[in-house]
C-alpha cells in the first residue's frame, strides 16, 4: 500500500505547473483580453488610491497607517502593470501602439511612478509628511505625463 504524499511535498510538485499557468494561458486571445481588463483594472485602482491618499494627507491629523496600506497597493499595481503589456496585447486596448513599438520611455515612466509609490510608502512608514508629498507629487506628474503620451483618443 502506497503512502499519501505529503502536502508539502505535493506543493512543491505542482507549484512550478501553477507559475507557469500564464505563460502557458498567454498564447490565446482570451489572454490578450484578460491582460487588458488587468491593466484597466491596475489603472482605476491606482487613481482611486492617489486620490484617496491626496485626501489623507492631513499634516496634523494624517492618518499614517491607511498612508501606508494605500502606498504598498498602489507599489503592487505598479509592478503588476509592468508585466501587462506582453507583446500581442495591443489589440482592442486604448494605449497607443507606442508602447509596444516604442517600449523604452514607456517602461521608464511606469519606473518612476513605481519610485514615487516606493518613496510614499517609505515616507508613510517614518511618517514623514513632506517625502510623502514627494513621492505622491512625482507619481501624480508620472501619471500625467504618461496619461497624455500613450492614451488613444477615440
């Protein structure tokens, strides 16, 4: 009579199946979908926090644990949206094709967003309201910048 495996040992099995599941899931166009409504996903969240974390911002009053939360969600979006943007993934999306063809500046302001995120978490954590401002100020311009460059119109 065979032993049970393990739960241990039955994770470690399967956990390299499970990380690959997207790569292997990547190939279709549902996955091309998927990556979109991600990224939109990503994008709403990110401008809901900012605001949310603008309206925080108190100085007497700030309220440095939900600074904190907000920070660390909004550095978790930002590297998210640096791995959906695979090649393939332009059709039906509002990004300019730029940030496929052209992928350089792009990859560096999601960089500089994802520093300002990093600097208001950090500056959340030592309640230190003016690196805070900081950080929210540069992630803000970042958005901007980009918002304007590589948004389609329709």
């Amino acid at each position: 009579m065979r032993k049970p495996m393990n739960k241990k040992v039955c994770a470690l099995v399967l956990l390299p199946l499970v990380i690959s599941l997207p790569v292997i899931a990547k190939t279709g166009v549902e996955s091309d979908d998927q990556a979109i409504a991600q990224r939109q996903t990503a994008f709403s969240s990110i401008e809901s926090d900012l605001k949310t974390a603008s309206k925080s911002i108190d100085g007497q009053d700030t309220d440095w644990q939900q600074l904190a939360l907000l920070s660390a969600q909004l550095t978790d979006h930002s590297k998210a949206l640096m791995t959906l943007f695979p090649e393939g993934s332009q059709s039906g999306s509002k990004a300019k094709k730029e940030v496929w063809n052209k992928p350089e500046k792009f990859n560096v302001l999601l960089a500089q967003m994802d520093t300002g995120f990093q600097q208001m978490y950090q500056a959340s954590e030592q309640q230190n309201l003016n690196e805070l401002k900081a950080g929210l100020s540069q992630a803000e311009k970042t958005c901007r910048g980009c918002h304007r460059s590589y948004r389609a119109r329709f």
